[in-house]
C-alpha cells in the first residue's frame, strides 16, 4: 500500500519523516477525541447550559485527552 502525503513546509523546514510522524499524531488525536465519549473515558454529553459549564465541561475533556497522552508517553518503549 502507498500514501502520499501533502506538506505546506518546506523540505529545509520539515523533514519527512517529521511530515509522516506529524501526520500519524493526527490520527491519536482523533482517536483521543473518540475515546473521550466512548467506554474508555466515558465522558458524555452533560447538556450544560451556561457558558460557565461548557467551559469546565470542554477543560475536563482537554484533560483527560492530555492525561491519555500523557499516560501513552509514560508508557512508549
């Protein structure tokens, strides 16, 4: 299988295995994103309804997609 992957930098700014490793860390990003409403995390919808509560709601999420990574770095080879 081939993937071509389009970069906005410049060789002199980004090598190409930093363009592939980027991209890949997009992808635990979404992952991370997922696993913040599914079973891993379980942070459903609470419905907030002032501002006060979608921001605490929204640094709770950011949070756990840190502590998720953070804890996936602790752990790497």
């Amino acid at each position: 299988m081939l993937y071509v992957i389009r970069a906005t930098m410049a060789p002199e700014q980004m090598t190409t295995a930093k363009v592939v490793a980027t991209y890949k860390s997009l992808a635990r990003v979404g992952r991370d994103f997922g696993s913040l409403k599914s079973i891993d995390l379980d942070l459903r919808p609470i419905h907030p309804w002032t501002e006060t509560r979608v921001r605490a709601h929204v640094f709770i999420c950011m949070l756990a997609s840190y502590l998720t990574w953070h804890l996936r770095q602790a752990g790497a080879p």
